[in-house]
C-alpha cells in the first residue's frame, strides 16, 4: 500500500481532486456572498462539484480494492505457510511410521538373538566406480561402528564395514570379492565360501565355492551363514539358482542371488557385537 501513495499516479489523482474541490470551494463561498446569482453559481460549480465527487468515489473504490487485494494477499501467504507447515509434519509422520517399520522387522531377529547388538545406519552415497555395489552410512566410530562389522537387512546379509571415519562408514557388499565367508547350505548343511567376482556382479549375484563334488546342494536351496570368522551363525545370504564345475579344481560351485537386494538398499542394521565375534578364521579381502 504504502507504494502506492509514493507512485506518480496517486500523486496525479491527488492533485486534480485538491484543485477541483478548491474551485468548487471558491464557487461556493462567492455563491453565499452573491446570494441573487447563487443558482447561477450553483449552476456553474456543479460539474465541478460533480467530477469532483465521482474521482473521489472512484479514488476510494480504489483504495478499497487495493486493500482488498493486500488482504487476499496476505490471507493466501498464511495459507501457504500454514500448508507447508502440514507438509512438514506429514513428512515428519512418514519418516516416522517408515523408522517404526524398519525396527519392527528386525524385532525377529533381536528375539532369535539375544547376543546381537545392532546400530541402525541409513545410506547416504554409493560408489558408483565400484560394479560391486559398495556405499557409505552415516554411521561411523563415534557411534560404536568397528571395521569388519556385519551389515544386513531384514532380507539377510548385505556385507561388512571395510572401512571406518568418526560418523561415516564404507560398506563392501556380498557381491565383492574382497569378502569371504564361511557358508551353508541350509537344507544340506554342505559347506563352502561365499566370495562374489566381476562376472556374477553383473548379474547381482555371488558365488557360492569350494564345494565338494559329493554334496548335495540344489537349485533353490537357502545359503546362511556358518558363523565361522566375522559373521555369526545363521544369517540368511540368498537362494541358489545353477550349479557348475569349478574349472580350476575339482569341486564345484553356485550361484547365489542374495535375499538383500544390494541397488536397492536405503537402511541397513549394524551388528556391532555378537557373541564369539572377533574369532577370524575366514580373511576378508582374501
């Protein structure tokens, strides 16, 4: 409002309204001095006086109008406010129902093992140069995170902490590699090494190895952890979906799509501590 009394418009209204009610006033006191010619003065200011009163009208509707309009104006940024404020708590209300979720699968777990200690972690970057899916949490020593820690899903595993900075950590996948774990068929109990390579990556799967041309593995059977070296016993690793013969040695190997799908993982869950963690006897990185 308060530019509109500074711009060049109101200044010209103003103006032509003080001097018509000037000449309308000067009209009118020579009509009351000259009392016989009062109708023909009377006559003469009327459309003065006309004008006069109409641009003031207008002026006025005018200003109203402007008002108004300041008012709507203002009535919609409180609106809009009061909507994002909504926004933020619905957002609030999501994140929340989405974290309860998340603790709720792992609620199982914690029951089947007491021993377990867990950290929740939230991904924040992916290595996108590393074809084995490795990416970073926004947890590191600070908050009790230690190299080689597991890492997993309410899916299964999805690998250990490879390196460690004071709240960030790196986590390498069961697609690399670098990690190499004891495992077991859990139908068979037949044992091998889980240990990805670039070839089954590709594909978001890894290698199941070493295992004895007598076992009795098949397709579609469950992969877990046999809790020898830094992984406990029994987390789920994936299901087997072919069979082949190592062509470097006698025994045979799978392949294994892991339960935890590493592309489309958001949250994950620590486990900081587990009873005989720490007894290495398979080497990651090996």
């Amino acid at each position: 409002m308060r530019f509109f009394f500074r711009s060049r418009q109101f200044k010209v209204i103003l103006t032509i309204l003080i001097a018509l009610i000037a000449v309308s006033v000067i009209f009118s006191v020579i009509g009351s001095q000259l009392s016989p010619q009062a109708n023909i003065v009377g006559t003469i200011t009327a459309p003065f006086r006309t004008a006069a009163t109409s641009i003031w009208n207008a002026f006025e509707d005018y200003v109203k109008a402007f008002n108004e309009g300041n008012r709507l104006m203002t009535h919609n940024a409180e609106l809009e406010a009061e909507v994002n404020d909504l926004r933020e708590q619905l957002a609030d209300y999501q994140q929340t129902a989405t974290e309860n979720e998340f603790y709720k699968k792992y609620l199982k777990i914690a029951e089947q093992n007491p021993d377990f200690q867990f950290s929740p972690a939230t991904l924040i970057s992916r290595d996108n140069d590393d074809p084995y899916g490795s990416f970073v949490i926004n947890k590191g020593s600070l908050n009790g995170i230690a190299a080689y820690d597991p890492v997993i899903t309410d899916a299964g595993l999805v690998g250990y902490v490879s390196q460690v900075g004071l709240t960030t950590s790196k986590v390498t996948t069961v697609l690399s590699p670098q990690l190499s774990l004891g495992a077991l068929d859990n139908r068979t109990s037949d044992s091998g090494i889980i240990s990805g390579d670039l070839e089954t990556a590709k594909q978001n799967k890894t290698k199941f190895k070493n295992l004895a041309r007598s076992c009795s593995i098949a397709i579609g059977d469950y992969v877990i952890t046999s809790g020898e070296g830094i992984f406990p016993k029994g987390l789920l690793i994936g299901k087997i979906d072919s069979i082949g013969n190592d062509k470097y040695n006698t025994s045979i190997y799978a392949t294994v799509t892991p339960f935890a799908d590493v592309s489309e993982i958001r949250q994950v869950m620590v486990i900081t501590d587990f009873e005989g963690q720490g007894n290495v006897i398979y080497e990651v990185g090996e």
